[in-house]
C-alpha cells in the first residue's frame, strides 16, 4: 500500500524507498567528500548538492547509495533520461481504473517530504526545461512547486540530493545557474588493482582467487589503455564464465571459458588485453 500525504486539498502517493545492500570498497576519500557536502555545521548552514562526476560504471551510484547508508537515511534514486520532463521529476498525474486522477509524487519528491536521500543519477542526460523545476530546491529556497498538482512543497531538514553525472559524450552541457547549485564536484575514476579485486571478490564471493585475479588483470590492462571496461563488465564476465565452466560445456578449461566470457560480454576487441594478463 503506498503512503499518501495530503497538501492543500491534494492528496499525493508518494514512492517508496529503494532498498539497496551496498558496500563501499577504497576510495575513503570520496565517501568523506560526499558526506561532509551533506553536513550543517550552523542554523544558518544548508547542506550541499554534491556531483559526483566520472566515466560510466566506476561506482558513483554506489558511493551516493553508501554515504546515505552511513547516515542511516532512505534511499530514493531518479533515473534521469534525455526524456525526463519536469513533472517526472516532481508530481504526476495518473488516472486510476476507476477514473480518479492521482496525483504520484517521485522519487525526488518523495525523499524531500521524507527527509530522506534523493540520489539523481546521470543527472547530465536531463534537458535545462527539466533543471529548471529544480532550481528553487536547490539553492536556499529549498522547495519545489507542481504546476500540474498546483501545490508548494517544502524540503524536509533531512532531505539531501546528489546528482551523479557521466562523463561522456552521451549528454547535456549542465546550464550554469544550475552547475552552480550543484558544488562540490566528486572526480571518480577506475579503482585501483586490489581495490577492483576486492570489488570483484565482494559481488563473487562463490568465485576462486585466479577467477578474480584473472579477470583483474584484464581491466586493468584495459583501464591503461583508457578502454571503457568497468568493474560491471569484470563481473559480468566472471560469472558467465563461472556458469560455462558449471554447465561443463567447455570441459575443465577455466582459461577458456573466460575467453569466450570476455567475448560474449565485450566482443573481439576486448581480447586484446588478454595478450599481457
């Protein structure tokens, strides 16, 4: 049963918290950046909207997940799209089957009533129309206001956002009004041999040690050559190829089964940095 919450004669459903058991491997850093964007330190301090930014898969949606772990709040994530419109960010109309319009509050939204964590991931594939809605949420403002629903809605103490961003060639150039509301920047890059290993280790735990050390090797290979080959792909890989040498079809062969893993899940190309590992 969703939660409702009336507002001025409007009744909203609001969205439930993503559950997400999540681990935090290295790159302490990083998690202490983030978390110190979220603190208030005065009554007259306000948290920071924190842009975790790096190349697709090198864990910003896991850092966010972990930093509001270690605060103990419920997690919301809004999946931004190049089709993201403004009232998906914030309250939707939706007709029931019985003609009634409801009105669905997101994710976001929901997390700012909740004083919870809104994480906005790949914040940069939104378009500025979509920015917009978001502009008095994220200064000292700190509400959001529905046309569509026709309410105002301000921001529980509790509530903190972070919008992850890709660094790739698949987005939009940030406005600068909202690049501006969107500080600190969080750079993430490719984790380190042991911190990848550990990862690896940690989504595999049924995995032998030449398994994760194999698949290892090849990223980093990979991540010397700038490949975008991530941490996803390593586990994608390993346990395909743990699934093949368990079907048997390719006999005892664990070498070989992680070739045809490597090129089932990356293609041809990604063979060649097998050649040094």
């Amino acid at each position: 049963m969703s939660q409702t919450l009336d507002v001025d004669g409007v009744r909203l459903y609001l969205a439930h918290p993503d559950e997400i058991p999540v681990t935090w491997i290295g790159r302490e850093d990083a998690l202490r950046a983030l978390i110190a964007a979220w603190q208030v330190i005065d009554p007259e301090d306000r948290p920071m909207h924190p842009r975790p930014l790096g190349k697709p898969g090198v864990g910003k949606t896991t850092l966010a997940c972990a930093a509001a772990k270690s605060l103990g709040r419920p997690i919301y994530i809004f999946q931004a799209t190049m089709d993201t419109r403004p009232e998906d960010l914030l309250i939707t109309p939706v007709v029931s089957a019985g003609g009634e319009i409801r009105y669905v509050a997101s994710p976001l939204v929901s997390a700012l009533i909740q004083g919870g964590v809104c994480i906005l991931d790949e914040g940069n594939r939104m378009s500025e129309r979509s920015w917009a809605s978001l502009a008095p949420l994220l200064d000292d403002r700190r509400y959001i206001e529905s046309i569509v629903a026709g309410i105002k809605l301000q921001a529980h103490p509790d509530f903190r956002l972070v919008a992850t961003m890709n660094d790739d060639a698949s987005t939009y150039e940030l406005p600068e009004y909202i690049h501006s509301r969107l500080q600190p920047r969080i750079l993430l890059d490719f984790p380190d041999e042991e911190e990848e290993r550990q990862i690896l280790a940690r989504h595999l735990p049924f995995a032998d040690e030449a398994i994760l050390q194999y698949v290892t090797s090849f990223l980093q290979e990979a991540h010397g050559a700038d490949e975008l080959y991530t941490v996803r792909d390593g586990i994608n890989i390993a346990r395909y190829a743990l699934k093949r040498i368990h079907q048997q079809g390719l006999g005892d062969s664990t070498e070989a089964a992680l070739r045809e893993s490597i090129l089932s899940v990356l293609g041809e190309e990604a063979l060649t940095y097998l050649e040094e590992t």
